[in-house]
C-alpha cells in the first residue's frame, strides 16, 4: 500500500540546553533488526556519552519500541516517539544522545529537550510519502541521452539504472501523470524515434508530499 509518510533521508541535529549537549539521528528503516543495528552503531559513536535515547517504529509489523537509556521513565523515548506519532511518520528510527552539562533538567525539562531533538532532526530530514511509481525503460542514442536525462528530472521522475550499449537504455520510475507528460515530451523531442517500454511497479519516496 502507497501513501504512508516517512523519513526523506537520514540526518542529524544538534542543540544544547542548559550545558547539556543533544545530538539527534534520524533514518528509515523496514525491521527491527535495521533499527537495532543502527542504534548500536550510534552507542558505539558516542560510548561516552550519558545517555543514547531511542525510539522506532515499523508500518508493516505494527512494532513499537522506545528507550529512556537511563534518563527518568516517561521523560525521553516516549517523548521521541509522539514527535513521529503526531506528524504520521512510519519505518523510522530516532536516536536522541545527551552529554550530560551539570545542570538537572527535571522532568519537564527533559520531556521537552527529547521531544525538541526528535522534532529538530525530523525537520531536518524532511518528510517523505512513500508512493506507487511506474517504471519505464527508455531507449535512446548518446546523443539524446544528457536531454533525456533532463527531461526526467523536469517530468518529477527519478533515473532507477542506465544501460550502455550500441544505444543507451535509462530505467526510469515517475509517479503515473508524470510518466505521460514525458512520453509526449521525448516523442517530440526525439521525433518519434523514442518509445517507452513498462517495466513494472515500485513504491518509493516522494521528495514532496502534499501535507
């Protein structure tokens, strides 16, 4: 199923309150064992920090998870994860680190720092809809294949693979409307010699979603 929202890329973010420093990751991820494995690569990172907080949560299996690392219970993981909750993001994992400054946050102080490091790091990641694309292939001569390219780009698609040989073939992905606007642009473009081939479906990003 196309439509869910998702991490665009991964990204990181930082911000210090009161002495303490929050340094936050963020990525999409499909399973556990993703998530898993990328939030170790992130303690071995940053080992001496106080605390590694973190949260993830999968569309397909319905797995929620998050951690406090230590810090008081309710005040850092489930923070974390209400920031993707609230903005409908799935497949994502977040990773808030603290180095500790000396000064207690309390309780509400924390529950708002988390929440601003997975807030700050999303936003820098941007938001994603994961959609049903169509793929083509599109045979053409060298010549044509630097305009064929901007044509893609111009059309909202996305270049998959490229084959060379006597003639180069792209492997291209658009959005269905999309795929029609090219086919009529490089018709013209190449008077008629271009003709796309389907070469099925495939659900990816789209860099930007309608909220």
């Amino acid at each position: 199923m196309d439509g869910y929202l998702v991490p665009l890329k991964e990204a990181e973010s930082e911000f210090t309150e009161k002495r303490s420093r929050f340094i936050s990751h963020i990525c999409r991820v499909e399973t556990e064992e993703e998530a898993r494995r990328w939030i170790e690569q992130l303690k071995k990172r940053y080992y001496d920090a106080r605390h590694n907080c973190w949260c993830y949560l999968l569309r397909q299996s319905g797995v929620v998870r998050y951690s406090d690392d230590g810090e008081p219970q309710g005040t850092a993981g489930q923070p974390m994860l209400g920031v993707l909750q609230r903005e409908g993001v799935t497949d994502a994992c977040c990773v808030v680190t603290r180095y500790f400054g000396g000064i207690l946050l309390g309780a509400g102080g924390l529950t708002r720092a988390y929440a601003r490091g997975a807030k700050d790091v999303l936003n820098a990641s941007g938001i994603a809809r994961m959609r049903r694309w169509t793929l083509w292939d599109i045979p053409c001569s060298y010549p044509l294949f630097e305009r064929v390219k901007l044509e893609v780009a111009a059309c909202g698609g996305m270049i998959r693979d490229v084959e060379y040989g006597e003639a180069v073939t792209v492997r291209a992905a658009f959005l269905p409307p999309d795929a029609e606007a090219f086919s009529a642009r490089v018709t013209e473009l190449s008077a008629g010699a271009i003709h796309l081939t389907a070469a099925g479906e495939v659900i990816l990003p789209d860099p930007c979603p309608e909220r």
